[in-house]
C-alpha cells in the first residue's frame, strides 16, 4: 500500500516533495522573468527623464561651483533633482512649488542657524514657520512638504554643505531651482510618450500569457498552463503603472496648454488601461478553467480554444504596437472582430460541455479587447454568434 502511495506521488513521498519542489522554483523563474521584462519597462519609460534631471544637477553643481565660488553647492543638486524627479509628468507650476519649497525651507534654515543656532527646539520652530509660510505662499502640499524637510536637514545638519556665506546654501537652491525651471520650460515633453509605452508593456505581459495559454492547449502540458496564470497575476504591477502613468497624463493635459490638444488620445489611453486590466482578470479566469480542463482526466478536442488564444496574443501584440505609436489600431480590431464570430461554443464543442465553458469565457474576453481597441460596446457585442 505504501509503495502505491509513493507512486503516486503522496504529500509525504519523496516524489510529491520532488514535483513541489520543481513547481515552486519554475514559479520562482516565472515569476523572475516577468519582473524582469517589467524592470526593464519601468527602465525604457524613465531613462530619459532620469538622464535630463541627473544633467541639470550636475550643471547646478557646476554653476555653483565655478561661476558662484561655492566650494560645496550641496543644494544647488539637490534642488534641481527634487524640483524636476524621474517623471515625464512636468507641469511648470509643479517644478516651480518643489524649487520655492526648497529654496524656502533652506533659506529659512540658514537663518535660523545663523541667529540662534541648531537643536531641538530650533528644529520644531523652522519648521513650523517654514511649512506655514509655504502654505501662504500657495496651497500646493509639494511645496509645503519640501520646505519643511529642507529646513530640518539644515538645523539638524548646520555644517553639511556651509560655504558661500550666511545664505550660501540658500543661493545654491535658488540656483538649482532656477536650472530645473529651464529644464521644464525648454524642453517641453510629450505626456503621451509614458504612457503609449507602459501600454505595450502592459498589453505585452497579456500577450504573453495568452500565448503560453495557447501552446499548453495545444500540447495538453499542465506545466505550461502554470506558467500562463502565474505570468497573468505577476503582471498586474504593469497595468497598475499603466493606469496610474494614463491618469497623471490626462491630469496634465487639463492644466497644460501644450498638452491639451492631446487630451483626446489621452483619455482613450486610460479608458483603454482600464478595458485591459478587466481583460487580464478575465483572461486569468480562462487560464484557470484551462488548467482544470487538462485534469479532469478525460480527453477534450482543445485545438480551436488554443487557436482562439493564440489568435487573441496575435490581437494584442498589434494593439500593444499600434498604441505604443499612437495609431488607431485598426488591425487588432479587425483581428478580433473576426475572432468574436467564431466564438460559438455549440460549434465549436457541440457536446463537450468542458470546452463549451471556455468558449463562454473567450467571449467575455474578446469583448473586453475590442472595447480597449476602441470598438463601441455594443458593436462588440454584436459580433458575438447569438446563443
């Protein structure tokens, strides 16, 4: 009896714990590989603002150092960085309230080490006085927020960075403010530009699924099925920072002269973010009943499902790339108009029930896809073979 129960492969065998230890370090390289691909997304939607704003404080401390005689323009860098960040999502105003709460809260600082010197009870002063003379100053909370975190770093570190005199530290973030001011007002972005990228990443990590998906129906392989959820639930970070990137630049695009008349593609963006995420949920829904099908031990005639899958990778593959250069994806919509009049489960499984219901769910998915391509509700649900 036992040698059956090692057989098979029982919780207390040595083969159970070899099939457990291999799922969990082919999830780990599943899951290795998506933070990977999503890294390296994050990388190529930042690398170029990361870059602008590293140069402007390099020059700040360049400025500082050669042309005002500091000998450590500590906060002359600082001040550019903290004012101009790693986003692409540059509004003037907002650049301009993260270098006034700089230049307040260091300007403040310095004269209150100056007067009565640095300690606890100083530290609590300046930055009272500094938050509320920036919430006079204006209602932004980056400026506020900024001006009191420059004032205690220079109470509570009065010689860190002192040279130039008196208000030496303060003319340093003047200065690096006054560089990340040019930055913004002289290299104007895009705001379509992040978010065009993070929606083919996003769009790709679903891609990607599907196409696992699809190749683990068509060769019966659990494995490769295993591989398609734990690939979908590890790509939610990228749809969250698709979402997120979509808002801020729609957000930009209301207040921005030069953003507004993108505002059109802007707001499809988003919309499109959010038909997306409904479509991964679904999508992982789909992989799930996948997965039971292939173990419920019977056999199932799953080619047409694994050509519906691949088909809905291809789709989205030329959603992703058509997005990503802001055209209207016209490909991908066709693609899944033709895919949604095949999705007739009585057809395509007349009496294999377990099939049936993942036709069922490809319906609901390929909905979601046409209406984030941009297809009206209802036209997509047209399209859809009557039950």
């Amino acid at each position: 009896m036992s040698e059956v129960a090692d057989a098979t492969g029982s919780p207390g065998s040595d083969v159970g714990r070899t099939a457990t230890d291999l799922l969990g370090r082919r999830s780990a390289r599943v899951l290795a590989e998506a933070r990977l691909r999503q890294g390296w997304g994050r990388v190529g939607t930042s690398w170029f603002p990361v870059l602008q704003a590293s140069v402007a404080a390099g020059a700040a401390y360049a400025i500082g150092r050669h042309v005002l005689g500091h000998e450590y323009p500590f906060f002359a860098p600082v001040s550019a960085w903290v004012a101009l960040g790693f986003s692409m999502d540059r509004q003037v105003r907002r650049v301009a309230e993260l270098a006034i709460g700089v230049a307040v809260g260091v300007g403040l600082g310095d004269l209150v080490v100056h007067v009565i010197g640095s300690g606890w009870w100083q530290v609590a002063l300046v930055l009272t006085i500094s938050v509320l003379l920036a919430r006079f100053l204006d209602r932004g909370v980056v400026l506020a927020t900024q001006a009191g975190v420059q004032a205690m770093v220079i109470v509570g570190l009065p010689a860190l960075g002192a040279s130039g005199g008196p208000l030496g530290r303060w003319t340093d973030a003047l200065l690096g403010g006054a560089v990340a001011l040019a930055v913004a007002a002289l290299t104007p972005s895009d705001p379509r530009r992040r978010p065009r990228l993070q929606a083919k990443n996003a769009i790709g990590e679903l891609a990607g699924m599907l196409h696992v998906l699809a190749r683990g129906l068509r060769s019966g392989s659990t494995h490769d099925v295993e591989d398609a959820l734990i690939r979908g639930r590890a790509s939610q970070p990228a749809l969250d920072d698709w979402r997120e990137g979509a808002r801020n630049a729609r957000d930009l695009a209301r207040v921005s002269p030069a953003g507004r008349r993108h505002r059109d593609e802007l707001t499809a963006l988003g919309n499109s973010a959010v038909r997306v995420d409904r479509a991964m949920r679904n999508a992982r829904v789909l992989v799930r009943r996948s997965l039971a099908t292939l173990e419920d031990g019977h056999e199932h005639d799953r080619a047409d499902v694994a050509a519906v899958a691949d088909g809905f990778a291809i789709a989205c593959d030329d959603l992703g790339t058509a997005l990503a250069a802001g055209r209207e994806p016209v490909r991908a919509r066709e693609e899944l108009l033709a895919l949604a009049g095949r999705l007739d489960p009585f057809v395509i499984a007349p009496d294999d029930w377990h099939v049936q219901s993942l036709v069922l769910l490809c319906r609901s998915l390929v909905v979601d896809l046409l209406e984030a391509s941009g297809e009206d509700p209802g036209v997509a649900r047209d399209a859809l073979p009557e039950l």
